[in-house]
C-alpha cells in the first residue's frame, strides 16, 4: 500500500489526471508509465480551489 511520503497518510487516486493526491500534504504525485514518482520535489502543489474540489470528491 502506497502512503505519501512527507504525511504518511492515504493517498487518492484522481483519474482525471492520472495523480495520486495526498490532501493533508496538498501535494499531487504524477504516475509515469504506471509507476507513481513519489518523490517530494518531484510533486505538484495542489491550490486552494483545487485542493477543495479534491477534497469534496474523496471525502464524502
């Protein structure tokens, strides 16, 4: 089971974008050729509205 590597938390998979997003981190983790790069500078940062979005989607 994959955790983010900063927060150790859940991580969600967004088909949209093909990410693996960590909210507590609000940090999104590209999947390169089915292998996700979980490397911290290597993430993107998610911004507020996004981060919203995403956390409305995966936190029912």
């Amino acid at each position: 089971m994959l955790v983010c590597p900063v927060t150790k938390s859940r991580l969600y998979y967004n088909k949209e974008t093909n990410e693996l997003i960590s909210l507590p981190a609000r940090l999104a983790y590209q999947i390169n050729d089915d292998i996700p790069v979980m490397i911290e500078s290597e993430a993107r940062t998610l911004d507020a509205n996004e981060y919203e979005k995403l956390k409305d989607l995966f936190l029912k």
